[in-house]
C-alpha cells in the first residue's frame, strides 16, 4: 500500500468510526437521557478524534513533501546529467563538422582544369 492511500485509509477509518458511532446513538433503543448522555460524551471526544486525524493527516503530508523533493533532486541531477552530455554532444559534432585547413585549401583552388591554364 502506498503512503498516499495509506493516509487515506486511515481516514476513511476515523470518519467512518464518528459516522457509525453517531448513526449508532441515534438508531439505539435506549431512553432519551441515555442517548444524550452518550451524545454528549460523542461530542466530547470529537475535539481529540479531530486532532488524531490532524496528526495523521499532517505526518502522511511530511512523508509526501519528503518524498517529492528526494525525486525532484534525482530528477534535477539526470537533468543536469543530460544538459551536460547535450553540450558535450554539440560541441563534438561542432568540432567534426568544421572544415579543416586542407578541405577549406582545396576549396578555395580554382576549378578551371590545369590543361586550360
């Protein structure tokens, strides 16, 4: 399982446990006292359900940041890896497609035959 759906996973748990719960409470044969009781009781563990799922929340966001700048480096330095193998590449090609000095010598004679002379 991944980070990213690991994180989701244990949300679904924590919403899905206060939904059951209050769904429970409300459907329960229990007397009107009771069931506000156990409301009430509800309602006084939200505030600490909500911050377990912050928690949760912000350490799967941590491994995620974490994790997108260890890839964003190695992406950087292949980047950089093939700009420089670019240039290398470029420079080659510039160098073998300069003429040299005896093609530009042969270039430069004149293309009148020696007999005509």
């Amino acid at each position: 399982m991944s980070k990213k759906s690991a994180g989701a996973f244990i949300s679904g748990v924590l919403l899905g446990s206060a939904i059951g719960t209050v769904t429970g409470l409300l459907i329960a044969p229990r007397t009107g006292r009771d069931t506000r009781q156990l409301l009430k009781k509800s309602a006084d563990a939200l505030p600490d359900l909500a911050e377990d799922l912050s928690t949760s929340v912000q350490l799967q966001a941590d491994r995620l940041s974490e994790s997108a700048l260890r890839n964003w480096d190695g992406t950087l330095a292949r980047l950089r890896e093939a700009i420089a193998a670019g240039i290398e590449a470029s420079q080659r090609e510039t160098l073998d497609l300069r003429p040299s000095k005896t093609d530009v010598a042969a270039e430069s004679r004149p293309s009148v035959p020696d007999h005509q002379l």
